[in-house]
C-alpha cells in the first residue's frame, strides 16, 4: 500500500512539474501494485476506490496531453469501478458523488471530441445522480457546484444545438446561484 502511495506521490509532482511521460508511468506503477492488492482483497471497497482515482489521474494526464481518446478510457475504466462501489453499498454518498463526478469527465471528453449525442446522454445521467446527491444534502457546497457544473455544461449543448436563447437563460439562472455559495464560502 506504501509503494502505492509512494508512487501516487511522485506522478502528482510529475504532473504537476509538466513531466507526463514519468507522471503516466507513475500512476501506471500504482495501478499495477492497487490492482495485485485487489486480487487478494476482492472484498476491499476502498481499494477498489483507490483503483478507480488511479484511473482518474491516468485520465488527467492524457487529458492534459491532449490524448482524449485515453482520457475517456480511462474515465470509462473509473466509472466501471465506481458503479460497482455504488453496488456493494448503494447507499454510501461518497461513491454516487464520485460515480458523478466521473461521468462529468467523461462529457468533458466527449464535448471536446465532437461527440455531443453521447455527452448529451453522460450528462442526463451524471445529472440524475447529482440531483439526487443535493436533494439528500441540499448544505453539501461542493455537491451543489458541481450540479450547477453540470447544467453549465448543458449550456454547451444548447449552443452546440444553435440554442442559444435557452443556453442564455440557464447560465442566467445559473448564475446568481454560484455566485450565492461563492458569497457564502
């Protein structure tokens, strides 16, 4: 579990430093030892998690370099991972965000390829889970902005559609909201 961490470390300040090979093949070397964890513990929920954020971070990397095509792999392999946490324990919180936040990657990708009809159907489902996180948690600010992410990212849609009246609106009504918990933070 140390050699995981260990090498989770050193790719964070390779990413950060702009180092992507090294920083990839770091969370690579910590998907591998969290993966051979696992095989041994297949009942060990916060490895599973740790497996699907190895995904994630292997996701910003590529994102980062500009390769969306691994990115939304990896997105897709941590949102695999997270819907079996949802599963096992569906009424744990803390995975349905998580489960959410990554289908909010996943739209990002796919907006950013050009493929709106499958963003358009991520972000009808990552919505769906948000609402119902804030409905559960209406005093939860991160679960809050990240709701109202996801329907600025609707707007995109919208645009993309030619609707811009509608994409006007919704980033009216947005607005006043964040800037209501940006206020209260």
């Amino acid at each position: 579990s140390e050699l995981a961490y260990g090498n989770h470390n050193l790719a964070v300040l390779d990413q950060e430093r702009g180092e992507f090979p090294a920083a990839q093949a770091g969370f690579l070397a910590e998907l591998t030892t969290l993966e051979k964890m696992a095989a041994s513990k297949p009942g060990d929920l916060d490895l599973h998690f740790r497996i699907a954020d190895a995904h994630s971070w292997l996701g910003g990397v590529a994102s980062q370099q500009g390769e969306f095509a691994v990115a939304l792999k990896q997105y897709a392999a941590q949102a695999t991972q997270l819907e079996g946490l949802v599963l096992a324990e569906p009424r744990t919180m803390r995975w349905r965000f998580r489960l959410a936040d990554s289908q909010m990657y996943r739209v990002e990708g796919l907006l950013i390829t050009g493929r709106f009809a499958e963003a358009r159907e991520q972000l009808k489902t990552a919505r769906g889970l948000l609402d119902e996180l804030v409905a559960h948690d209406p005093s939860n600010r991160h679960w809050q902005v990240t709701a109202l992410h996801s329907r600025l990212l609707e707007t995109v849609l919208l645009r993309e559609q030619g609707d811009w009246i509608d994409a006007g609106r919704l980033i009216d009504e947005v607005r006043p909201q964040l800037e209501k918990l940006a206020a209260a933070e």
